[in-house]
C-alpha cells in the first residue's frame, strides 16, 4: 500500500475571540479570516479542533476542512497542555507535513514552503528574539510526522506531567500557561546538550518571517507587514489587536475573499 504525503495543518479554537465585534453579536471575523487566509495560499487539509459554540457558517463551505468536536470542560485550565495532547493523539500518517498553528493570525504566503528545509520539527524564533525574555513564540510550528516525532511529542507530555529536564524545571508554566512554549524554549537554548530521549531529533529555526509579532501592540508595524507582503505570517498576539476594529482595517489589505 503507498502512503501519499500530505500537507496537514492542525488548529484548536474554543470560540474565545468572540465578542470583539463592531458589526453584529456572533461575528467572530478574526478566527473565520485566519482559516481563510491559510486556504488562500495552500490546498493543506485544515484540521480545526473547535468547541460547539464556535459559528463556522463563514468556512463550512470551504474545502479540505475536517472538524472535530472537543469539550469545554477539558480544555479549561489547561489549554496549552490540551494543545499538546491533541497534537500527539491525533491519527497521522507517516511522512505528513503538519503545520500546529494558532488562530490569531493571518498568513500572507503558503507556510509549507518552509518544508523545503530539512527538519524533524520546526520553531521559529521572535522578531524581539534579543530583548524577549522567551526565544520561541509557539504560534507557528510544525514538523515530518514518523517513529521520532511520536516519542518527541511523548517525552514533551512527560515532561509537562513529571518534570526530570533540569533546565526545563527553571522553567515558569503550568498546564494551562507556556507548557509548551517554555519546552520549545528549552530546546532551542540547550539545542546542543539535549537529553538522550530527543537528540537524534533535527529541529529547524524557521524566524519569524512565518510568525511575525509586533511588540506593544503596534497596529502600523502590522499593518504595514500585510500591505507591503513583508512576511509570510502576522500573528496578532494580545489583547488589543484583536479587536474587530483593527480586523476591519487589516481586512481591507488582505483581499481574502
């Protein structure tokens, strides 16, 4: 039997985003826009892990999307260890090119171009990667499915659950919070001296042009990035950015639709 590859990427939404509407009750445009924008520059099939309260009338006709039901109750207080745990428990095939991507941004270009580098698994590093206090923004990542993701994604859990990684124990995080940033942070700063479990993984800095943040909630820097096609992705992290009235104006510039 051959296995064909395939480009995957997999999201978890819980309907969060709602609320920050200037149009209507329900509209939640910055969740609908992302998906959107991926189908825009790839054919990948879209895996969306979502909550029953989320509105998909704005994608459901899109094509190549997979839905898939999760409840609430066991995402609440542990919502980046959720992440994790889906990731590693859902059905891949061998050699799968899978992008795990949040859902508060935009993509500007087709981010399976980055699997023209050679990797296990790929992080990509801040724009603010010599003053952040954290090298690695977990937003966009991704890696080859096979034998030696399943046990990286393995020794990751374990280590979330039952902490051994000694520079992983200086770590801040709980299973809510930076569980997996803080890992992913961990490997990039200890890339060198891995524990024996992950170092026969090859893992690949793919920078911020596929996951491009602003600092202090710089709307212009942003605007600007998706105006001029600056980088591939803009991720939209905080509060203030996500908010339908910057949407509208980024909107205007993305020609999604």
């Amino acid at each position: 039997m051959i296995i064909l590859k395939m480009n995957k990427a997999i999201c978890m939404y819980d309907g969060s985003y709602i609320g920050n509407s200037l149009l209507k009750d329900g509209d939640d445009l910055l969740f609908i826009n992302c998906i959107k924008s991926l189908r825009k520059h790839s054919s990948c099939e879209i895996i969306i892990y979502k909550t029953n309260n989320v509105n998909i009338d704005g994608i459901k006709n899109l094509n190549n999307l997979t839905f898939i039901e999760f409840k609430k109750e066991d995402w609440n207080n542990k919502k980046m260890s959720s992440r994790v745990n889906t990731v590693y428990n859902h059905i891949w095939n061998k050699n799968d090119k899978v992008i795990v991507f949040d859902v508060d941004m935009f993509f500007l270009d087709n981010p399976f171009k980055i699997f023209k580098n050679e990797f296990d698994y790929f992080y990509t590093t801040r724009s603010d990667i010599k003053t952040s206090i954290s090298p690695i923004n977990e937003g966009l990542t991704g890696f080859i499915f096979s034998n030696k993701i399943k046990n990286f994604y393995n020794f990751w859990i374990n280590e979330i659950h039952n902490t051994t990684w000694e520079p992983f124990k200086n770590k801040k995080f709980n299973k809510n919070k930076q569980c997996g940033q803080q890992f992913l942070c961990t490997v990039y700063q200890n890339i060198n001296n891995l524990p024996e479990e992950i170092n026969n993984m090859k893992f690949f800095d793919a920078t911020c042009h596929w996951n491009y943040t602003t600092v202090k909630d710089n709307f212009n820097d942003i605007y600007n990035k998706i105006k001029n096609n600056l980088v591939g992705v803009v991720h939209l992290k905080g509060h203030i950015l996500k908010q339908n009235k910057y949407i509208i104006e980024f909107l205007k510039i993305l020609n999604i639709d």
